[in-house]
C-alpha cells in the first residue's frame, strides 16, 4: 500500500502538471501565494507551498501554523483521496478537520 506521503508527491506533480496544461485552471490560481499543512493524526505532518502558479514537494514538518490546514488520519485521507469517502461526511463527522478561508477551501479541493 501506498503511503500518505507518496500520495501528496503524487498529487503535486498531478497539480502542477495541470497549471501547465489547462489555462482556465491556471487562471483560477494565478496570483495565489498559500502555505498548506496536512495534519496526519496518526503520522506526520506534510507541509507544501503554493507560489509562482506552482506546488513545492511536500516536506515533512512539525509547524502547522500554515494559511490550510487539513487535519485527519490515514484511512481518512486515503478515503477521501481515492473518492471513497465523502469531504462533507467526513467533516460533519468529526474525521477531517479544515483551517481555512472559503476561498482557500475552494483551491484546496482542486489539489485533490
């Protein structure tokens, strides 16, 4: 099985690939400089930095004062990465936990 930190590299380069090749989706983030931590209940915490229209590699951290913060465990995230779980039911549930503005929010659902 794959682990969390395999998937993040999985999804910056998925990320940044797209901002390359669709311009109405590098539009949406052109300008945007944020700071994102995922908090791992039961594992690390994997901070990340968007800027220049670009997501650095994940590094692992143990700062999570960062503009996004998604805090929940392994399963929880696997879950919700694979679509297996719903982001809403998870955080009506209590199982993810998110630091964020609206705005913020909407640009960390198009990371995943």
């Amino acid at each position: 099985m794959r682990d969390i930190k395999q998937i993040l590299e999985e999804k910056v380069s998925e990320f940044n690939t797209r901002v390359k090749d669709e311009p109405k989706f590098s539009g949406v983030i052109e300008g945007k400089e944020r700071s994102i931590c995922i908090s791992v209940t039961d594992g690390e915490n994997y901070v990340t930095n968007l800027k220049d229209m670009q997501l650095d590699p994940f590094t692992k951290s143990d700062n999570t004062e960062k503009d996004l913060v998604v805090t929940a465990s392994s399963d929880v995230l696997l879950a919700l990465i694979n679509k297996e779980m719903s982001p809403i039911k998870a955080y009506m549930t209590g199982e993810l936990k998110v630091k964020a503005s609206l705005t913020d929010m909407l640009l960390l659902k198009k990371l995943f």
